[in-house]
C-alpha cells in the first residue's frame, strides 16, 4: 500500500506546457507516473511529445478527467492564476490536486482552501514539492532516483529536506514521502498523513519533519500522542535560528517562545517521538527503529 498515490494514480498536468510544466513532466514520466494529459486551454487539441510519449492537451480538467479517468493533478500554473486552476480541480472533483506553484498570495491560497471543504478533492500544497510512492508513481518535484520501495511515511515541510531524509534511508526506503509545503495555509497537513500512513498496513513506521513557526508541529504530537501506535521519529528545522528574524518559509514566523524548534521539540518528545537535532541523527534514530 502507499498514502494518496499508487501505480493505478492517472495524472493530468495543469500548465503542462510551460516550462517547469515541461520539464517535470518529463522527470515524472521517466520515473513511471501515468501520465494521461495536460491542461491548457490556449493549447486545447495539441499534444506534446517527451521522449516518445505522446501526451494529450485538454481544455479543462473536467474534459481531461472525461477522457483520461485522470484522478490526480499537478499544478504548475503561475502565482496570478495558481487559485482559478485549483479552483477548477476542486469543481471538476478530481480525487487529488498537488500544487507546486510557489509564491501564491496567502488570501488566494485560503480562498481555494475553503472552495475545497466539503468536497471530494484532497489539496497537497501549495509551494511544495508534491508526493512520491517510490517504485509507483511520483506527483510533484520530488528526484526518482534517490531512494527506493520500502516500509517508512515521510511527512516534511521541507522540500529539500524531505530529499534529505529519503537519501539517508535509501537503503531500508519508504511507502510514501509527502512534501506538504511551508506556506501559513496548506490543504493536507502533517496530522492528516500521520493519520493515513496510521492506517497503512505497509508503512511501519513515520518520520516528521517540521520547522519553526506556527504551531502545526505542537498539534501534530497531541494527534501522535492519542491516535497513533506506530513509531514516530522527528526533526524541526531551526534550531539555530536567530531571534526575530523571519526564516525560508512564509510561515516560518516565531512569536515570543511560540513556534521555536526548542518548543516544537519539546512537545513532540511529551508525545513519546524521538526528535533529532540533525537530519543525519534523525535518520540514525529511524535506523535503530526499523535498520
């Protein structure tokens, strides 16, 4: 089993033909995701070839979805127009929408968000790198080639942590890995992956990766705390951060001791997770685990 993604995932590109569109597609076609098709209304009817396959352009969603059975999208639409096209994955029911883009303003961010409750799409991001099952199909910006099929979740902020992390444990590899994004309003949070890979039968034990700022992190350990029974290890970037100073992330914000990684760690240990002051410690203790 995987959380959100498997080999049966069909996925659909949203800005498919612009740059970043272009060359990640490439990246997750040659690590084996299903990809059926990419939206562009200007470029409806076209196809665009990588490699060999030949890849359909649609109009909408809804029409990609009629065609293709699409049940994923990954969205690399830019910041001005980052909320109509999630907003059009929402309304055309698609099961998941990973949104890459970074830099969408925090009111468009909240106003998909809410457009999203209640429904049948589940929001990956924004301003992350997406999710692999590796082996299965990958959605996002996360590198194939750095880690393999194995039994450890991954929940991260962080982008290039979340890379970290799964090149420090290639050797035992994971069921999934989930960059959930930085930003101050996200769709999928760390408590709802604890919550799924809980319920993974193949996932045997999860690595958290949070980061100063908000209080996510503080939630996160009540969630471990009273629903999850499978080992947790965790590692809150920032323990080095100088007082005062907004850092990386847009909600990377620290109020008073509100959101230190001291806090954050802290709350996560009275939870019973074994938090790491360095990503390579936090991977040794994972290592003890399940080596």
């Amino acid at each position: 089993m995987s959380i959100f993604l498997n080999e049966n995932s069909k996925v659909i590109v949203q800005g498919m033909t612009g740059s970043e569109g272009m060359k990640h597609t490439q990246r997750m076609l040659a690590s084996g995701t299903a990809i059926v098709g990419g939206v562009n209304p200007r470029k409806a009817g076209q196809s665009v070839d990588f490699d060999g396959t030949s890849v359909p352009v649609f109009g909408g969603v809804a029409e990609a979805m009629k065609e293709t059975g699409a049940d994923v999208s990954v969205i690399f639409v830019p910041p001005p127009f980052a909320k109509a096209a999630v907003i059009e994955a929402v309304d055309a029911q698609i099961g998941l929408a990973v949104v890459i883009t970074e830099g969408i303003p925090v009111h468009d961010s909240t106003n998909f968000w809410a457009h999203a409750q209640g429904g049948s799409t589940r929001i990956i991001g924004p301003n992350c790198p997406g999710l692999i099952s590796p082996g299965r199909s990958n959605a996002g910006i996360i590198p194939a080639n750095i880690t393999k099929q194995g039994k450890i979740g991954l929940v991260s902020k962080s982008g290039t942590l979340t890379y970290q992390m799964m090149y420090e444990l290639r050797d035992i590899g994971f069921s999934t890995a989930i960059g959930i994004g930085g930003d101050p309003v996200i769709g999928t949070t760390h408590i709802d992956a604890l919550q799924a890979f809980q319920d993974d039968p193949e996932t045997e034990a999860i690595v958290m990766i949070g980061e100063i700022g908000g209080d996510a992190e503080e939630r996160a350990a009540d969630f471990v705390k009273a629903n999850v029974t499978k080992p947790v290890v965790g590692y809150v970037a920032g323990f080095t951060a100088p007082e005062g100073k907004t850092m990386g992330h847009a909600g990377a914000i620290v109020s008073g001791s509100a959101g230190t990684a001291q806090a954050k760690k802290e709350a996560l240990e009275a939870a019973g997770v074994r938090v790491g002051k360095t990503p390579s410690e936090t991977a040794r203790l994972m290592r003890e685990i399940v080596g």
